[in-house]
C-alpha cells in the first residue's frame, strides 16, 4: 500500500511535465509562424506595394473552380459520345453563318478560300443546370473535348482549318436550361466548278456545302437558325470580282449506303471585273491589229519594212495568246476570250498573206512589162531585186500569155467567114415556157468566165489594187467582228 501510493504522484508529476513542454512547444511554433507571415508581408508590401494578399493558400483555386464546373454540368455522369435524346427524334440543330472574307478565288484550280464564323445551336439537357440568375456559362476549346458537339464538315473541301492563335477559336457557352451555342473561326477551301465558256464576260456561282458526316436525318436535322438572316457578311472587295449576291438555301443528299442527309448551302455569285482584261488582252490585241493594217500605206516595193512589220505582229499576237493561255484551266471548250484573240490574230496573219499576194502580183506585173519591152533600157535588174525581193532576167525566155479575145473581134471574124457562122449551134427559145435554150447558157457562162478573167488579168496587171482594197476591207470586217462578239457576250 505504501509503494503504490508513492508511485502515483510521480507519474501525475511526469504527466504534468509532458504537458508544459509540448504547450512551450506550440507557443514557440505559432511564434516563429507570425515571425515569417510578418517577414513575407513587410517583403511583399516593399516589392508589390501592398496590393496583393499575405495569405498563403493550400489549395489551386482554378483547379477547384474546374471540379466544380464540371460538377456542375453533370459531365462524369453521362456518356457524351452518344447525341442527345439518343433512340429518340431527330435532334434540330441550327446553324449561322459570318463570312468574314473570301481570301482568293482561282481559275486555274476552280476553288475558292474563304473566312467564316460558323454557329451550332442545339439543346442537350444533360448539361443544364440550376441558377438563380438564369446567366450562361462561357467556355473555351478546353470542355469542347468532353462533351457532344454536331459533326458538321464541308463537301467539296479540298483543305480546312480551325485558327489557333494564339489559343484555338473556339467558344461554347451554356444555358441553364441547356441550350448550347458553339462557335468556330474556319478557314476552308472548296470547290468551285466554273463555266468558262464566257470568260473573261463570265459570271460564276460558287457554293460551300455543309453536312453532318455521321448522323442522317434520322438523328440529325440541320437548319437554318433565323432563315434568310442567318447568312451575315462583312463588307467583301474582291481584285477581279463583283460580288452581286449571297444567300443562303437547304437540301438533301443521297448517299446508297448510308442514306439521306441534310445539307446547307452558302451560295454566292461572282461577276468577274472586265476592266483588267480590257487593259491586258483586249486593248493590246487591237492596236497589234491596227498595226498590222500600216503596211498597207507602205509601197509594195519595200519589202523588209512590210516584211518585218507583218512578222513582229504575228509573234506579239502569239505571246499574248500564250500569257492568256498560261493563266487559265485546261478546258476542252471555246473561251470567249479564245474566240477574240484566235480571230485577231487571223487578221494579223491574212495581213502578211495579202504582202505575199501583192509581191506575186507585183513580179508578174514587171515580167509583163520585160516581155513586153516596156521596161526602161536603163532598168537594172540587181537593184530591182535588192528593193522589191525578186529577180529579173532580161535573158530568161517567157512563155507568151494567152491572148484574151474580145467578142467584138469575135463577131468580125464570124463575119469573115460565112462558114463559121453556118457552125454556129442555133438558138431556140419556147416563149411560152419562158426557158433558155442551151446554146444561150453556154453563152452566158462563156461571158461569166471572161468577165472572171478580165478581172484576175486585171488584178495581175495592176497589183497596187489589192493594198487599195485591203485598206477598206480589213478595218470594216474587223470592225463587224467586234460589233457581233461585244454584243453577243457583253
């Protein structure tokens, strides 16, 4: 009894000591902690100026934030990978279009690029959510990954790309009662089948085509969200285009293996600025044009200017062709364009033809006259060949021409002999039937054939004729030509 009795103030006496020590403990803990937050806050009040909190916190305040968000919308307790209302009715979804620009069109590739917002409106239940406010909740690219979204795509796309700087454009935003706007900032480039037919007086229709790739019509309707007004477009200035309408319109499309599907259209038309061309193909083709006409006023005798002159517009014509060529697609079809410069240079080309012609004419004229013996003694032969390209022989022996005899020498000689007449086939005529005999039409052929001759003879012996014509000729037929062709595709 006396040993226990002893035994138990000791330990009452060790317990107590225990205790004083870990309170000393505490109290020099919690000292030296005010120490630092004072230290910190004297530190951070002397380098920030005392605008920011001397609080440290435990805890990621934009994680939590997250956890929260996604507590909020329900996320984890859902299967995002399935469409709302799955095995129900069709879900509407609705589209609006912005066309910020159309960045190029070509020609030779037939597509177009072009700049838009695209707009998704749908409602999915899942992620509604209550509120007090009845505000929407913004969000990026980031939760776009963990919900449903439409799988709309473009037809016709030959490349497409969502803008990411300097994060991805991309915004949803969310309702309280679950409806869900998403948009996306997309550069795409598409097909445009052009008609060429009319180029460069061409007007074009292009289109972009959107589609959902995977759901048909029986899980997915696509519409417009606010009709005609659900195509907006900023202010558009083209190089060579007139933009002369945008609108918007719906359809259908067919697939055999996997049925019908909705699809939008953004159409638009495009007139093509003639001015350009008209500076760069037009304008140049008709003064190479005119330019080929000069060597008509150009004596026949020079040839080196006549000759250099026709020679330097068929090639211009040919270059500019060629440069016309270069820039446009390889069409199995006429191009009004085409039809224009082909016609020019084929003015340009009968120009130098109709100097050949006249050159002819010209050597058969002054052979003439050396058979003739009209020809001057003084005519050097070498000289004539230098100026006018043709040599003379004053040696050389000529076949005599055939002699053309006029019908008043022709009735004398009948005449004179009494026996040609009786050989002359007789004349009939049947009044009543009104009809020629056969001797009389072989008389107005024999005079149609003179009168061909006279005029060829008459060319042959007096070449400077043809440059007179040609001088009225050419400007007035390429002056129809233009009146028929601006009028037909203008």
């Amino acid at each position: 009894m006396t040993r226990h009795a002893l035994c138990l103030p000791l330990l009452l006496l060790v317990l107590a000591c225990l205790v004083m020590a870990a309170a000393a403990a505490r109290g020099r803990n919690s000292g030296r902690r005010k120490q630092k937050e004072v230290f910190l806050g004297e530190n951070s009040k002397f380098k920030f100026g005392g605008r920011i909190d001397y609080k440290l916190k435990k805890q990621d305040s934009t994680k939590t934030l997250l956890i929260k968000t996604e507590q909020l919308l329900r996320i984890e307790d859902h299967d995002f990978a399935m469409r709302p209302d799955f095995g129900g009715a069709a879900i509407p979804v609705g589209i609006d279009v912005q066309v910020e620009s159309i960045d190029s069109i070509s020609e030779v590739n037939m597509d177009f690029t072009m700049t838009l917002y695209l707009r998704h409106y749908w409602k999915d239940e899942r992620l509604a959510f209550p509120s007090r406010t009845n505000q929407s909740r913004t969000f990026d690219a980031r939760l776009v990954k963990k919900i449903w979204v439409p799988d709309v795509f473009f037809v016709h796309s030959k490349r497409s790309f969502i803008h990411d700087t300097t994060m991805e454009n991309i915004m949803l935003r969310v309702y309280p009662d679950g409806n869900i706007l998403y948009s996306v900032r997309i550069t795409v480039t598409a097909l445009c089948s052009m008609d060429f037919s009319s180029f460069p007086l061409d007007t074009q229709n292009c289109s972009l085509e959107l589609e959902s790739y995977a759901y048909n019509e029986n899980d997915l309707m696509l519409y417009w969200k606010n009709g005609n007004d659900s195509l907006r477009t900023d202010e558009i200035v083209l190089s060579q285009f007139f933009i002369e309408e945008f609108h918007p319109s719906n359809g259908l499309a067919f697939y055999s293996s996997t049925g019908w599907y909705n699809r939008l259209y953004i159409n638009f038309i495009l007139r093509r600025h003639i001015f350009f061309f008209m500076l760069q193909t037009y304008f140049p083709t008709m003064l190479m044009v005119v330019l080929s006409w000069v060597s008509f006023w150009i004596d026949r005798r020079a040839v080196p200017a006549r000759v250099s002159l026709g020679i330097t517009t068929v090639l211009t014509m040919s270059t500019i062709i060629t440069g016309v060529s270069s820039s446009m697609p390889q069409v199995s079809y006429v191009k009004a364009v085409d039809i224009y410069l082909w016609t020019s240079f084929l003015f340009v080309f009968l120009s130098v033809i109709e100097y050949a012609a006249v050159n002819y004419c010209t050597t058969v004229e002054e052979m003439r006259k050396m058979k003739r013996g009209k020809l001057p003694s003084s005519y050097n032969a070498s000289q004539a060949m230098a100026f006018d390209g043709c040599f003379h022989d004053d040696d050389m022996e000529l076949t005599p021409f055939p002699r053309m005899v006029s019908p008043t020498l022709n009735n004398t000689a009948t005449a004179a002999d009494p026996a040609m007449h009786n050989r002359r086939p007789t004349q009939t005529s049947d009044t009543g039937l009104g009809r020629t005999t056969p001797a009389e039409g072989e008389g107005t052929r024999l005079r149609r054939q003179r009168s061909m001759r006279e005029n060829v003879d008459r060319i042959l012996s007096n070449s400077s004729m043809i440059d007179s014509y040609s001088r009225l000729a050419f400007p007035l037929s390429y002056l129809l030509f233009n009146t028929i062709y601006w009028s037909m595709y203008s």
